[in-house]
C-alpha cells in the first residue's frame, strides 16, 4: 500500500455521475487529527469556481486531509 501526501499528489477522478464533477474511487484518508476515513474526492467547477472536497461514505465532508491510498480490490 503505498500512502500519497495531499495536497502534493491528488487522487485522480475520473467517475461520472448524479453529482457535480467527477470523483475517486474508494480511498483511505488521514486527517491532521490521525482520524482515518473511508471516503472519496470530488472535484470539478461549479458556478465558476473549482472545489476539491472529500467525503465520506455516509455524505458528511472529511475536513484536513493530509494523506490517502486507494483501496485495493481484493479480486
């Protein structure tokens, strides 16, 4: 597994669907706090400005992340 230092290196989107922009799949995240979380980065422009958020699985924005890896498919 090899862990990625945000904002240095972004998770890369590239899924589309009912949501603004694009988003990652699954990743893990780090936050300031040592928190880890499962969640997702969307990214994209709205109303002219550009945003790149993550959130978790259950919908709620996951604050100062400063690392995440991608989930690996066990298959």
């Amino acid at each position: 597994m090899t862990w990625f230092k945000y904002p240095i290196v972004k998770p890369t989107t590239y899924e589309r669907g009912g949501w603004d922009g694009t988003r990652s799949p699954l990743l893990v995240l780090v936050t300031k706090n040592k928190d880890f979380h499962v969640g997702r980065m969307y990214e994209g422009i709205l109303d002219g400005n550009e945003f790149c958020d993550f959130v978790g699985e259950d919908g709620w924005d996951i604050p100062n992340v400063i690392m995440w890896t991608e989930l690996e498919n066990p298959f």
